[in-house]
C-alpha cells in the first residue's frame, strides 16, 4: 500500500509541479491485528488452521478497520492543517487490497465522506446490503428498482468505483463478484444513471491473487483523474486524502 500511495503523489506532483491547487495525502495503514497490528495470531487464522471464530474474527476485523478509517476521517485533518490560509481536506478516497477490500466497500457503503473505491484482488462484495440472501437480479423490475433506488442513493450516488480482478485468481474468484459487479455497471449506465456512480471493473488475465503492475498503473491513472477533475474547481486549495 504505502508503494502505490507513493505513486499516486509522485504522478500527480509530476503532471502538475506547482500549478495545481489541489493535493494528494496518503495514508497507509496495517488491517486490525495484522502487521504491526497483530495481537493475536490465532484470529488471522481459518478454521483449518484452528480458529473456531474464523467468521467472527474476519468480520470483526474488517469492520473495525473500517470504523479507524472514518476515525482517520473526522480527526487527521487537525493533525495537518491549523491556521485559517491552510487547504482544507474536502475529499476522501479509499482503497484496499485483499482483506482490505471488505474494509474499504465497508468504507464506501457506510462512510458519506468518501466519494471513490479502489479495490483490488477483493474478497467482499455488497450484495448483502442490496439484495439481501437473495439472488443478484441485474434486471430488477420498476418495484425492486425504486427500493434499490433508496439504496443507491444513501450510499453510493455520486460516488466513483475502481474493481481490479485477478482473471486467474484462485483464492478470490471473479466470478463470485461478478454478478453484482454486472448489476452495478448495467445500473450505472441505465435505469440509475441519474445517480452518477461511475464504474469500471476491470479483470487481468494471468494475475492471480496479487496487486499486479497493470492494477498499479489503473490505481494511479484513476487517482489523478479524480485529482485532474478537482483541481477545474476555483475555489480555495484543498487536499484530497
């Protein structure tokens, strides 16, 4: 994470060294009890490496990773900025890897704040919050569309969405995303396209469960083209983080 962070600020100083009054923060941080995080090694573990909590474990930990990603939110920005002249953060996007990705569609459904995903090589989706245990309907009728609809426009209106997928990932398949993805973009360009979700689900043949250099450079392309978008704007400098 903290390479691509890197990347993103390095391209965007780049394309525009000191005529832009936008900037980019990166903050990188461990998932809840990984890295320099870990305080218990046994709940990182699945039920065949001798976690009965395998479930409650996993869950707990992605959701709390993201509830310290809106703790960053509401706190950091009085960390950086303090006299009235500074930029202020007006933006938030965020991006996970792996386990991170059921942080950071977590992040995206239930933080208002930030407005872009990138996930990558992912093992969460929302269906849950959307259809429930039902089936994923990509054709939902007038009815399921104006509940739907409700949905959509508390969590996601407006908001720009980044999928990077292995095509030869054999932990995470595809296509156990695949179908939401598919509602999502047959929403975005049709019945919801009012709403302004922007999305691009993109597979890369070959890769497997990894971050591959592809990936990087679409996170990095996708990063200074919400930055680009931005900086059009007259009003006072502001960061994005």
């Amino acid at each position: 994470m903290g390479r691509v962070a890197a990347d993103c600020i390095t391209k965007w100083n780049q394309k525009n060294p000191n005529t832009s009054k936008v900037g980019l923060i990166a903050v990188s941080f461990d998932q809840r009890n990984h890295g320099t995080r870990e305080v218990n090694a046994i709940a990182n573990e699945a039920w065949r490496g001798g976690n009965n909590n395998h479930a409650q474990d996993m869950f707990s930990i992605f959701h709390g990773t993201s509830l310290d990603t809106s703790l960053l939110i509401d706190h950091l920005e009085s960390y950086i900025f303090h006299g009235p002249d500074e930029p202020s953060i007006d933006q938030h996007l965020v991006m996970g890897i792996s386990l991170g990705g059921h942080s950071a569609w977590q992040c995206l459904f239930n933080e208002p704040m930030i407005t872009a995903l990138i996930s990558s090589a992912q093992k969460y989706d929302p269906k849950g919050i959307v259809f429930g245990i039902s089936d994923v309907n990509s054709n939902p009728s007038q009815s399921e569309q104006k509940r739907i609809r409700e949905i959509l426009d508390a969590r996601l209106k407006g908001k720009r969405i980044l999928v990077c997928s292995g095509g030869d990932d054999k932990l995470v398949p595809y296509h156990c995303a695949k179908p939401f993805m598919e509602f999502l973009r047959s929403a975005s360009t049709g019945w919801y396209k009012d709403g302004n979700i922007q999305v691009e689900d993109n597979v890369y043949p070959g890769v497997g469960h990894a971050y591959s250099e592809g990936m990087v450079r679409d996170t990095v392309r996708f990063v200074s083209d919400i930055l680009a978008s931005a900086s059009k704007a007259p009003e006072k400098p502001v960061s994005k983080m």
